[in-house]
C-alpha cells in the first residue's frame, strides 16, 4: 500500500521525486497477464497493482492460439478463451480503470500548481484622441493541504477496499469464463458423440432393412417387414442429419469463444470414461458450504465493497472538521500605454488557511444518515447472499450425486441393449422372431446410446458447477481426473 501517511511530510521536490520515481519502474510488469502490458504515464504503477491482485491459479502462465486442425483438449480450449475471448479483456481493463480511480486519491497528497498567462488589449476613444492600453500578465498558484483530520487517509483506504473488490469481481469472471469453455467443450464433444451414435444407429437400421428385403425377396417375410424397416431407416438418415446440424452449430459456439470465425471447423479430444464418476471433494455438504462461504469471490468482492463503505463513513464524520492549508502564489503584470508609458508589477505571497465549515443546511447530516442506512442495508444483504451460496453448494452437491447414479445406470442400459439387439437382428437373419423385435431392440439400443450420452455431459457440468460453486474453479482444478480436496491440502501447506 502506498504510504500516504508519512507523505505529508514531504515538501514538494521530495514529492516530485516519488512521482518520477514510480514511473521509471512501470516498464519492468509484463508477465502475470501476459496478454497485457503496462502502459506509460502510470506514476502510481496502477496496473501492475491491479495484476497482483489476480489470483495466478486463473491466467495461463503463456497465451497461445489453439491450432484447430488438431483436437484441442480440455486446457488448449480454456486457456484459448482466457486470452482470446474479448469479454476477458474487456473485463481486465475495467479492472485496470478501477485501479486508476483509486490512485487518482493520492492526488488529495500533493500540491497543486496552477499557471496563468493573459494578454488584453484596450482601445479607449475621446473625441480626437486615442489611447491604447496592452497589459499582459502571468501567474503561479500553489495550494497544499497540510491537514484534514484524517478525511484523505479515510477516502484513500475506501478507494482501496473498492479496488480489492473489483479484484475480486475480475477473479469471478475469470471462473465464470472457465465454467463457460468447460461448458462448451463438454456440449461440442456431446455433439461430435451423437454424430457417431446417428451413423452407428443408421448402420443397423441399415442392416435391419437389407435383413427385411432379403427375407421378403424370398418369400419368409411379408411386405409389411421391409415397410417397417424401411421406415425405421429413413428415420435414422434424418437423425444423422440432424446431430451433423448440431455439430455445426456447437463448432461455431466454441470458435467464437475463441475469438475466432465461426466457421472455423473445430474438434475436441475425447476424455477417459473410467475416471469421470471420481468425487472432486469425498467431503460432507456442511463442510463444503463453510468452505463456499470463506472462497466464493463475489462474497469477498461483497465483504471488500462493505469496509469501502465503513470507511468511507468515517471520512464523512470527519467532513466537518477543518482543513489546514498552505498556499503561495507569484503575479506578475506588464501595462504598456500608447508604446510611451510603461509599468511592470510584481508580487508574491505565502500564507496559511484554515477552512472550518460551520453551516450547511443539514447536509451533512442527512448525507451521514444515507451512508448508515446504505451500510445497513449492503450487510443485510450480505447475509442473505451467504445463504444463497449455501442453497448454490447444496444444489449444485445433490445434482452431481444424482448424476454420478444416472451415469452408472446409463452403462448397464447400453450393455443390455447392445446384447438385445445383436440377439434379434441375429435370430431374424435366421428366421426367427419378427421385424417388430428387431426394431424395438434398435430403439432401446438408440435411446441407451442418447441417455449414455447425456448422462455423461450432465455428470461433467455439474462437476463444474459444483467446484465453481465451491469457489475453487480454477485452472488447477478444472480437470474431471484431478481431486479438488488434494489440491486445496497442497496449498495450505505451501
């Protein structure tokens, strides 16, 4: 933090010092976001202070753009959206402005220097004479607040809380963007899945139909067999086409999270099945929502937001007291009267001033009454947020257990269908059973494929969403085969 407690106690060549000081060190920040750099002009180094406040578990240690003519994986396609994605700069650079609101206070520290210069020229008419008067003048204004009972330190600790809470809020759209990709990768590689699952599920009412045509064509099965196979063929070449629509439309997704075209042809890699029923915590509920309450960010932006508004009341108490301060100033004025009469003027001043307000209509008073009700109201509804992290932690732990079964369940229906329906497209072909047998036992093989299929996509977002409800989603954690519990142990003891 900066010392803008011992500053008062530097005269003005000391404070110009600092300021030169501090802008020659800006260049050195370049790594924390590496997509991002200092900019000049930062006397206060603003931006590197607003980079240190990013939590290093949510930025890739190097931005690289994702070669999509290769399937990306889990981390190519995060790490593609935390550098490329516009939202994520966007919302570091609101980040970087708040910085810059909150080093605008130190200004209230040093003096301030006011240059004047003018130039007037007077043309005075009487009868037959003519007078012509030039004056020319040039000032320096200096004032210096020495003393205000600690109202500076007070807006400067408010600006600050705020900057910590907008670190905070930049943090949860980091999180927010990795829940995003993660969303979108699970949904693209759903799609890629019910591509395969169409033609495999087109491929055997293929089969079934040739099955049906052949027995017709000789006279072991009535018209009616070839009909219904037909039919259930053609239902299964309208199925492909659609889940190939659906893939289209879940590569444009993910491109444009990207920051790339829309039709940029992209795939993803498949992830180990063996692995995805692994519990990311193996702790209680309660646990969990405690924890939820100490990590989430947006509680910590809203518990920052609240001490910004403590101590922005106390600097309001305190508006009333008087304010000591130092000014000086040097006038300089040059009057020329018809090139014939010239007079020069100089003079300086250095002085003391106490400002002490006395009266102001109770304005004060009621602007103190609005900061109390204000902060009454921001910790109230930090309690109700609390419980709605606790409501998010409870829903989003159920949902994953219910998932978890759902997923189990969904292998031992596509096992049973896959044996059924290889049993009654094989008795058909040898004359046994009939074409409504087989037929059903495509539709049970089609829907196990669906429900395996969904089933696996919603235990992977509510994965997702019950680390991040947590608040522990990060780059570290986001993996389906990593544990959050080992994780969170590592760093405690690091």
């Amino acid at each position: 933090m900066f010392p803008y407690k011992q500053i008062q106690r530097l005269n003005a060549y000391t404070c110009l010092f600092v300021i030169s000081g501090n802008f020659l060190c800006c260049a050195a920040y370049a790594d924390t976001l590496p997509w991002l750099v200092e900019t000049a002009g930062d006397p206060f180094a603003t931006e590197r202070k607003a980079a240190n406040l990013v939590e290093l578990s949510l930025v890739p240690e190097k931005c690289q753009t994702p070669d999509t003519k290769q399937p990306l994986k889990l981390n190519d396609v995060v790490v593609g959206a935390l550098c490329g994605n516009p939202e994520t700069k966007a919302a570091y650079l609101s980040l970087v402005a708040q910085a810059a609101s909150h080093a605008s206070n130190y200004s209230s520290y040093f003096p301030s220097v006011t240059a004047t210069m003018s130039r007037d020229r007077t043309g005075t008419f009487s009868g037959s004479s003519k007078t012509t008067e030039i004056g020319r003048n040039h000032g320096l204004d200096l004032g210096w607040t020495l003393y205000d009972f600690g109202q500076r330190e007070f807006r400067l600790e408010a600006a600050e809380q705020a900057l910590v809470a907008a670190g905070y809020n930049y943090n949860s759209a980091l999180q927010a963007t990795i829940a995003v990709s993660l969303r979108t990768y699970y949904n693209l590689l759903t799609a890629q899945n019910a591509v395969t699952v169409a033609k495999d599920a087109e491929k055997f009412a293929q089969e079934s139909y040739e099955a049906a045509t052949l027995r017709h064509d000789i006279g072991q099965a009535p018209l009616a067999d070839k009909l219904q196979a037909k039919g259930t063929y053609s239902q299964s070449l309208l199925d492909s086409q659609v889940a190939e629509n659906g893939l289209s439309l879940q590569q444009a997704v993910l491109a444009t999270l990207l920051g790339l075209s829309a039709d940029v042809a992209i795939t993803v890699s498949e992830i180990d099945n063996d692995t995805l029923a692994k519990d990311p915590f193996g702790e209680e509920i309660k646990f969990l929502m405690a924890k939820a309450k100490e990590q989430r960010k947006d509680l910590q932006a809203t518990r920052a937001t609240i001490k910004a508004s403590e101590t922005s009341l106390k600097a309001l108490e305190r508006a009333n007291t008087a304010t000591v301060s130092v000014t000086a100033n040097m006038d300089m004025d040059n009057d020329e009267v018809n090139v014939l009469s010239r007079t020069s003027d100089r003079s300086q001043a250095i002085g003391l001033s106490v400002s002490i307000p006395i009266f102001a209509g109770f304005s004060h008073t009621y602007n103190e009454r609005n900061a109390k009700k204000q902060l009454e109201a921001q910790r109230t509804s930090l309690v109700k947020r609390e419980l709605d992290v606790e409501q998010d932690v409870w829903n989003a732990w159920h949902n994953y257990e219910t998932a978890k079964r759902s997923w189990e369940t969904s292998k031992d229906q596509l096992k049973s269908a896959v044996q059924l329906k290889d049993v009654a497209l094989g008795r058909y072909k040898e004359g046994l059973g009939s074409i409504l047998d087989v037929l059903n036992a495509k539709s049970q093989y089609s829907s196990a494929l669906q429900s395996q299929l969904v089933t696996r996509q919603n235990l992977l977002t509510t994965r997702v969403d019950l680390i991040r409800a947590v608040g522990v989603l990060n780059l570290d954690t986001m993996e389906p085969t990593k544990m959050v519990s080992d994780y969170s142990v590592k760093n405690e003891q690091q």
